[in-house]
C-alpha cells in the first residue's frame, strides 16, 4: 500500500493510465491479429487489406508510447515480410 502523498498520487494516475490505454492496447493486438488469420488462411488480398488498416494504428500507438517505436517497426516488418512470402 503506498504510504506518502506521492506515491497514493501515483498509484491513482496508473490506474487511469492503465484504464485508458487498456483498450488501445486491445485495439493494437486486435488489428495484428486480423493480418495474422488473413496469413494464416492463405488469403493474400485480405492480408494486405489487414495490413494497411493495421501500419497507421501500430503508429499511432508507437507515438503514444503504447509501445515502442521499435516494436512497431519490428511488427510491420514481420508482418509484411510474411504477406510478401505468401
């Protein structure tokens, strides 16, 4: 439990932080998953539909710090160079 003015000040900001970027995060994962079936079914055109649907979102979240901009760059990479060997 935390005992300073500080650190109950902190503990309420990553609660609303947490409830905030919990269905961005979601959202990400959700999009992934979308290219991820569409490889996985062997459907090309719908993966690069997925695809492009997916890139502006996993930038949004990369200049929102969801996650880092690496990750990211590593995401659309694996994700495209699985659509390009399909």
């Amino acid at each position: 439990m935390a005992n300073t003015a500080q650190s109950r000040k902190r503990a309420r900001q990553a609660v609303k932080r947490r409830q905030h970027n919990a269905p961005l995060r979601s959202m990400l994962r959700t999009h992934i998953k979308k290219v991820v079936y569409a490889i996985d079914a062997g459907n090309k055109e719908e993966a690069i539909e997925a695809y492009k649907s997916a890139v502006p979102v996993i930038d949004r979240m990369a200049d929102k710090g969801l996650i880092h901009k690496n990750k990211a760059a590593r995401h659309k990479s694996r994700l495209n160079a699985h659509i390009k060997a399909m």
